[in-house]
C-alpha cells in the first residue's frame, strides 16, 4: 500500500501515543487548518487505516485509533 508522507506522520505518532491520538497535533497543524487535519483523518479511514473517534473545531481535535490494519502498514515501515 503506497501511504502519503501525511498519512505516514500520523502512524508514526499514533505508535508513540499507544494506538490513539490527534491527527491535527501529529500534523503540526493549527485551528485555521482543522479541515486539512480532518481530511487527512477521513482518507486514512477510507483506506482502514484508522477509526475516527472524534472531531471538534473549537479544540482542534481530531481523534483517531488505529486499526489492525495500520497498525501493520506501521510495522513494515519500521
């Protein structure tokens, strides 16, 4: 499976945070940027890498647990 360099980033922090954690804080990406953040979380969902938990603009969050099948993809790339 071929991951964008974003999609990339967010397993690689997702294994330092224990399997969960925010999409827009492992992205560096601030409040005016949510949508980028979300889009990033919603394309990894499609692909099955991630569950998205939880989503607030306000906290600029965007939660996301990783699936047995990020999990792995993070595995071959280490």
């Amino acid at each position: 499976m071929n991951l964008l360099p974003e999609h990339q980033t967010v397993l690689k922090g997702l294994h330092g945070k224990g399997g969960t954690g925010n999409v827009n804080e492992f992205l560096a990406i601030g409040a005016p940027d949510f949508d980028r953040g979300f889009t990033v979380a919603n394309d990894m969902q499609n692909l099955d890498l991630v569950k998205l938990l939880y989503s607030n603009f306000n906290k600029n969050l965007v939660v996301v647990e990783w699936t047995l099948l990020g999990e792995s993809e993070f595995g071959k790339r280490v």
